[in-house]
C-alpha cells in the first residue's frame, strides 16, 4: 500500500495543487516555518536511508556520478538563465526560474526513476552527491546568475541550505549509522510523508499565488515547461555520447531534468519579497513530476517489450 501511494505521487500532487487552486483558502496557512520544517523532514527521510557506505558508490561508479553532476549544474541553471531572457520574464518570475534551475537532486526522482526501470542505485548516488554539493553550489550559482538582474548576497543563500540540506541529511545517516533499526522503521514510511510534505508545499504556494498566476501569461508556464523538456532532453543526448547503456542514459537524463523545487520554494519565500519569486518553483515540481511520469511509462512500457 505504501509503495502504491509513493508510485502515484505524480497524481496525488496533480489532485492536490488543483484542489489548492480552486479552494486556495484551505491550504495559505501552510506557510512560512510550515514550508522550510517540511524541507527539512523531506532531506531527513533522505538521510535515513542513507549509509556512510553508500558515499562510497562514488568510486564505484566515478564516470557516470561526475557527469551526471555536471550536467545538473550545468544543463539546468543556464537554461533558467537563458530561458528568462528569451521570454522577457519579470524580476521575480526570472529569479524564481534560476532559484528552481539552480537546485537539483529531486526528491520525487527515485520514484521516476524506479518506475522507468532504470538504475536506482546509481539515481540514489545522484541525487544524495548533487544535494550534498547544493549547500555550496547552489547559492553560488544562483547568485552569480541572479546577479545580471539584481544585487544578492549568497551568504543568506547558503546559510539557509546548510539548514534545510545538511543538518536533516546528516541527522538522518547518523541515526542510520547509530541505530539503524529505528531508522529503518522510519524510513519505511518517510518516502510516503515526503509525497504529502512535497504536495503541501506546492499546494500552499500555488493557493498564495492564485492570483499572480492567473494575471500571468503564457510565458511562465511555457518557460518552466522547457526549462525541465530541456533538461531531460539533453541530460539523456550527452550522456549518450559517452555511455551506450540505456539505464544510465535515462537515469542520468531523469536525474537532470527533476529539480528540487522545494528547495527552490523555501529560497524564494525566505529571501526574496517579490511573492511571485516562488511560483516557478511551484509550477515546476508540477511540471517535472509529469513529464517524469510520462517518460517512465514509455521507457518502462519499452523494458517489457
């Protein structure tokens, strides 16, 4: 039951944001403090089912872990970049869409990974290295792309993701390491509460932004649309370039076309004023979380074939 919940999470936050939207009052309470513990207890389910030995796939799999990290902090935060110039996007719009480009590791692609039947040891690696790696780059880079638009300081920036990323991760291994059978007995259920805490935290921030989405227009959506098409695309054409495996392909394009949207979310809302800054991080894990899915059912429909 808990894996069938986790397996149509994708329709579960299609249901839930589209429920926030209608009846937005149900769900603006959900701000605030509420977004960056739910973050937090996110990244500590991640860490529960995390061992000090899994680190060490690292040099199992050097090749395909480097690209992947490349490509993720590459790939994605000049195409949020580029894509707010093309498109003319508003300050907060363009931020917003760099902030979310800028974050990757998704929580929800371990499950479209798994659904693709593709490499999950080698997703689960990905992910836990380029979230590592977000308490640094993912300020930095932000900041330095945001900086062509307006002056941030990525100290803020840092500080806020040391707390939302390494302390619930390291928390989480550390009970792993000290006592694992509690922590197993938690991380059975932390993928289903992460599916509730990612839909509520969109929800909420869809709820808040009703109005400034339905004043915006076209641009917005088709820019998010192609930021994540993009990353999924090129993450799967240039690593074919270097490995002929098809699971490595997908995973690594899978893997870069996800963003941690709630991340995204939690830097919008607690360092930037404009409310339209978080949208893109919003509409984002919608968006992601879609393609994703659509994806996966193609490549797994293709594995049974």
């Amino acid at each position: 039951m808990l894996n069938k919940i986790v397996n149509l999470f994708p329709w579960i936050l299609l249901t839930v944001t589209g429920f926030a939207f209608l009846f937005p009052a149900f769900f603006v309470w959900f701000q605030g403090s509420w977004i960056t513990y739910s973050l937090g207890g996110i990244m500590l389910g991640m860490g529960l089912t995390l061992k000090w030995s899994d680190f060490l796939l690292v040099f199992k799999l050097p090749g395909p872990i480097l690209l992947g990290t490349v490509l993720q902090y590459t790939i994605m935060p000049l195409l949020g970049w580029g894509l707010g110039y093309i498109f003319s996007l508003p300050n907060g719009y363009a931020v917003g869409l760099i902030l979310v480009a800028s974050c990757p590791g998704g929580t929800a692609s371990n499950v479209i990974t798994f659904l693709a039947r593709a490499n999950l040891p080698l997703s689960v690696t990905l992910t836990t290295v380029s979230t590592s790696l977000a308490i640094f780059f993912t300020p930095l880079i932000a900041s330095f792309l945001i900086g062509s638009r307006l002056e941030i300081d990525p100290i803020p920036l840092l500080l806020t993701t040391v707390k939302v990323i390494l302390v619930p991760i390291g928390l989480g291994v550390v009970l792993q390491t000290f006592v694992p059978t509690f922590a197993n007995r938690l991380s059975k259920y932390s993928p289903v509460f992460s599916v509730i805490l990612i839909s509520m935290i969109v929800s909420s921030i869809i709820a808040q932004g009703k109005n400034q989405i339905l004043a915006s227009d076209f641009r917005i959506f088709l820019s998010v649309f192609l930021l994540h098409v993009g990353g999924f695309l090129l993450g799967f054409l240039l690593t074919k370039l270097f490995y002929q495996n098809a699971s490595i392909q997908r995973t690594i394009s899978i893997e870069v076309g996800m963003q941690n949207s709630g991340l995204g979310a939690v830097l919008a809302k607690t360092h930037f004023v404009d409310p339209s800054t978080a949208i893109p991080s919003a509409l984002s894990s919608l968006m992601h979380s879609l393609i994703g899915s659509f994806l996966a059912g193609i490549w797994r429909k293709s594995e049974e074939n």
